[in-house]
C-alpha cells in the first residue's frame, strides 16, 4: 500500500463495505440478545428458531451489500483496478479496529462473490498466511474477578450470583453458591488445602440450548483453571446445575459437534484471545466458530491448513483413513486433523438420492442443535491445490468418480465444492484397535449418541460404526450425512408377526414397506456391531429396539416438547 490519498469512489465503497459490516453485526447482535429473554422465559422453540436465523443472516447481508456496491458503481463494481484502490481505503478504515478480521473476511466474501474468485486473489482479498492476526490483539476482554477468601469462599460465590442477574430469581441463591464453592474445592484438591484463591469471569453471559455458562477461570497460589458455571431455569426455577474445571470438559463444551453459543460480546477478537487462554490446544478458527462467527471461523480454519500444508512440501494428500463412502470420496493431510469430503458423481446401490439432496442434508445439519453428536461441516468453494501434491491414485479416483467437483488445470486442482471437517477416528477401526474395556465404553457411547441425536429430532439413517468417529476423549459423533433425517419424518413400525413358515424363512418382507417406514426391532444388523457388543447395547439401551419409544419421541416434537440434553455428564452436576 502507498501513501497516496484514495480516489473518491473506491473510498465511498470501502466505507459502504464497512457500514454492511457493521448493519451485519448490529443484526447479529440483536439476534443474540434475544438469548437472554428466551432462557429467563423458557422458550427453547424461540430459541431453536432464532439460532437457525442467525445463521442464515450473513448471507442475507451480503446479498444486501452487493446491491448496494452495485448501485454505488454501476458496471465499474467489476474493475479490478478500482477494487486495488478499495483494499487501499479499507485498509485505512480499519486501523485500529479490534475486530479488523471480522471485517476483512466480510470484505473477501463480497469480492469473491463480485468477481468469482477460484483459489485466491492476494491483490483483491486480504491474505494473511504467514501470521497469526489474533496475536496482535492486546485488549483485555471485560471481566469481573472475584477474590475468594479461605475461610468463606460461599461469599465470593454468592457475589458471581448477584452481579449475573436474570428477570428471574434464583430458586435459592445461598445454597447454589454453597454448591458450586464445594465443587470448586473438590475438583481442585490436589492444589492445596485453600485451592481456590480467586476467580475471574467474562461479563458476557453465554446461552445454548436450555443453559446459561459463566465463562472464566479460577486460581490457585500458583496455577489457574478454566472455570465453568452452568445455570438451568426449568420448573424448579433458576439454578447453578454443573461446574466445569477440566480443559477436557470445556473443550468439550466449545466442541465441533456442538451448535453455536450466543453470547453479545462487543467485540469478539479480544474474547478469542481469552478463550485460548483457557483452551490452549483448540484451533482458533473452532473458537470463532462456536461463537457463531461461522464465516470468520473458515477464514481461520484455510489460513491454517494452508500455511501448514505450505510448511510440509513434501507431504501429500491421500485418501483418509476408514471403509470408503458410496456417497463420499474423502481425503487428508495425514500431518494435519482435517478431511475433505467430496460428493461423488454417482452413488452405489442401495443408495437412491440425487447430489442437491446430498447438498441438503449437509446444509441442514448446519442449522441443527447438534448435541455434541454431529460434527460441524463446513461447505468451501473453488479450493485450489498443486497437482503435484496429491497422491497419484488419489487424483485418478477424483477425476474419475468426482468429475463434476474437480478440475485439473495445468499444475493445479481446483475443487468447486468440499466439505471440510475435523478427522477423528472412524469406530470400526478404533473397535479393531482397542481392548475390550475401551471398545465396551466406545460401544455404549455410540448407543448414547443415537439417543441422544434422536431426543433431538435427528435420526441418522445409516447407523453403521464406519459412519461414526471416536474423538481423542473417547467420545462418539456421527459424520455421514447423506441419510440423516429428523425422526419426526419417520414413520416407526413393529415388525409384523409372520403368517406362516415360509413368511418367517423370507429374505424379503412379505408386507409393503413405505419409503419412511423405520423398524427399530430390526435394528441389530444394521447396526454392525460383533455380538457381544450389540447384546451390550440391547441391554442397557433397549429402548432404541422399541417403536414405542421412537413414537412417543414423535408425539413430544409435535407439541415442540424437547427433552433435555445436558453437554455434561451427571457428575459434573452439582447436589
């Protein structure tokens, strides 16, 4: 950038990029201020709806921007002469800005939609490969801390309950801050005899789902922890219900298979830099992400890989690891935990649906609460790679079976449309892998995860283990997506009695079977499991083999009656 002063127009259209920037995040706080009226009134409706709304807004903003650029310059919008010129004044615009990144992803996604962008344009976008922008932020987060004395640490608390108000009352006040002062004190015996000697929280108050989350850390003498207050207003009223201090629990809590918290922060860059404070080994575009920052959390999550994969130039993509998809070609770079998900061109039997539906499904996971069970997709466009990068069997399998997704132009290989998601362990693999008390609890957990995604209204069609992964905790979620529905959809049937011999002999149903028609009784085979482990999870998850339980969860989303699921275990859960 030179010093030279900016031409009139291009200035006007950097300042009108900036002011759609800002109406975006105006309309995104809004949004998620309404988080708070929905948890002080229980309306888990309201809030399911307003999460899916949030979402789409970005796009809906940019829409609207593009509109207005296109009426500010008429057909010199296109010129990427003048577009040289708008970096240069946007640029000047956001020295300064806490939140500078924020606004140039805003930028790229206008330009890139201006001029079709495949790959990237350096010239036109903002590219920063070779940094880390979150470092040079400096602005310490708002935050009230609290010293906490060793002979009444139940003080302090009842301090944290009083500043963190809600237009409801806390059912009992004292005893939730006795709860959560004796919980601290357990969970971090192995500092001291007095572990606790202060606590410091975000002013901001994070809402999903049915909960509210104090979000911060507590100190020792000499070493610090996150600190997670989790609060529920249900018919018992408003209450402390769990206590997270582990980096394995919190981390969970921020997990890629979790939807999006709303939390009104002012600004969300400085709040970043906090939360990697607590959670040292989480990428930062996974923070961004969570925090409903979407767009920005795929700027940070292609800053990173690339300048990885630039990094290891002698590395290639190959195929990831796990049974291939009928639906999916997938690949990886081993030395990094991403895999790239490819629509196929054409699908094996038994799989009848057409690509759009594939499309659709993905697009609707990413408007689900997804329960800690469904792994965040994120769909990118015109990726491009170096030929000579990709694993020789793995690019003829591309060019051949995912032709529609993948160009090979000189020394490159653009792809149209991947999905891009976190690389865990497939559970067949793992289940080979492990020994038998790992692959019981792995078992258990995958029944878990059924459950818990059916009390969510989300059914995942193929309940084959190949389809599920096993994160570093030993946590199942699912990752296949192509025939994934809502229960709600279904239609859940007994298993007819046969009429004869020769009925029960059949390889084939002698009833009709509709198109939606589910038979959870018959659920054993498909689930693929060995013997030993399938009769582990008919005994202690029975209820996923009855129609009944399957119906009576249809009966409750009719009348938008959820049941409840807690991101933690009942351990965490406080007296």
């Amino acid at each position: 950038m030179t010093d030279a002063p900016v031409p009139e127009l291009p200035l006007r259209i950097a300042r009108a990029v900036r002011d759609g920037f800002e109406d975006y995040h105006a309309r995104f706080a809004a949004l998620t201020q309404r988080a708070r009226l929905r948890f002080e009134q229980q309306d888990w409706a309201g809030a399911r709806q307003d999460a899916v709304e949030r979402i789409a807004l970005y796009d809906q903003c940019i829409a609207g921007s593009l509109d207005v650029l296109r009426r500010l310059a008429g057909d010199a919008i296109g010129e990427r002469t003048l577009w040289l010129q708008v970096h240069a004044g946007y640029t000047l615009l956001l020295q300064g800005l806490i939140d500078a990144e924020l606004y140039k992803t805003f930028y790229n996604t206008l330009a890139r939609r201006l001029f079709a962008t495949r790959g990237v344009d350096p010239a036109v976008e903002f590219i920063a490969f070779d940094i880390e922008p979150s470092d040079a932020i400096t602005h310490p987060v708002a935050r009230h801390t609290y010293a906490v004395s060793p002979t009444r640490p139940v003080e302090a608390l009842q301090r944290v309950l009083a500043d963190y108000r809600f237009k409801v009352p806390y059912a009992h006040q004292l005893r939730c801050a006795a709860a959560i002062a004796v919980r601290l004190q357990d969970d971090l015996a192995h500092w001291g005899d007095t572990p606790v000697r202060s606590i410091e929280l975000l002013d901001t108050v994070f809402y999903r789902e049915r909960r509210a989350y104090l979000v911060g850390r507590v100190f020792g003498e000499h070493r610090f922890s996150p600190c997670v207050i989790a609060l529920v207003n249900d018919a018992r009223g408003l209450r402390a219900d769990a206590v997270l201090t582990r980096r394995r629990d919190v981390a969970h809590l921020f997990g890629v298979s979790r939807s999006y918290f709303h939390a009104d922060l002012a600004t969300v860059g400085d709040a970043v830099v906090f939360l990697r404070s607590l959670l040292p080994g989480k990428p930062i575009d996974e923070i961004y992400t969570v925090l409903g920052r979407a767009k920005q959390g795929k700027t940070e999550r292609y800053r990173t890989f690339f300048r990885h994969f630039t990094e290891q130039a002698s590395e290639r993509l190959v195929r990831a690891e796990g049974t291939p998809g009928m639906v999916m070609a997938v690949f990886t770079l081993p030395s990094y935990p991403l895999v790239f998900k490819l629509i196929r061109d054409r699908f094996a039997w038994p799989k009848a649906m057409s690509r759009a539906q594939v499309e659709d499904k993905y697009a609707l996971v990413f408007t689900l609460d997804r329960v800690g069970r469904l792994l965040d997709a994120q769909p990118y466009r015109f990726l491009r790679f170096p030929r000579a990068r990709f694993d020789p069997s793995l690019l003829e399998e591309l060019q051949q079976q995912c032709a529609q997704s993948v160009r090979v132009a000189g020394d490159e290989v653009e792809i149209s449309l991947c999905y891009v998601q976190r690389r865990f362990r497939p559970l067949n693999l793992y289940l080979r892998e492990q020994g038998s008390e790992a692959v019981r609890a792995a078992v258990l957990d995958y029944a878990q995860a059924i459950t818990d995604m059916a009390c969510n209204n989300i059914f995942p069609g193929d309940m084959l283990p190949k389809n599920f992964g096993v994160s570093r905790h030993g946590r199942a979620v699912f990752y296949d997506y192509d025939e994934l529905c809502r229960v709600s959809d279904c239609v859940f049937r007994s298993w007819p009695a046969p009429r004869t011999p020769e009925d029960l002999l059949a390889d084939e149903p002698w009833f009709h079977v509709g198109p939606q028609d589910v038979f959870p009784e018959r659920f054993g085979p498909f689930m693929g499991l060995p013997a030993t482990e399938l009769a582990a999870v008919r005994e202690h998850y029975r209820h996923l083999f009855d129609p009944a339980w399957w119906q009576g969860l249809q009966q409750r989303f009719a009348a938008d009656d959820y049941p409840d699921t807690p991101p933690y275990t009942a351990s965490h859960r406080l007296a």
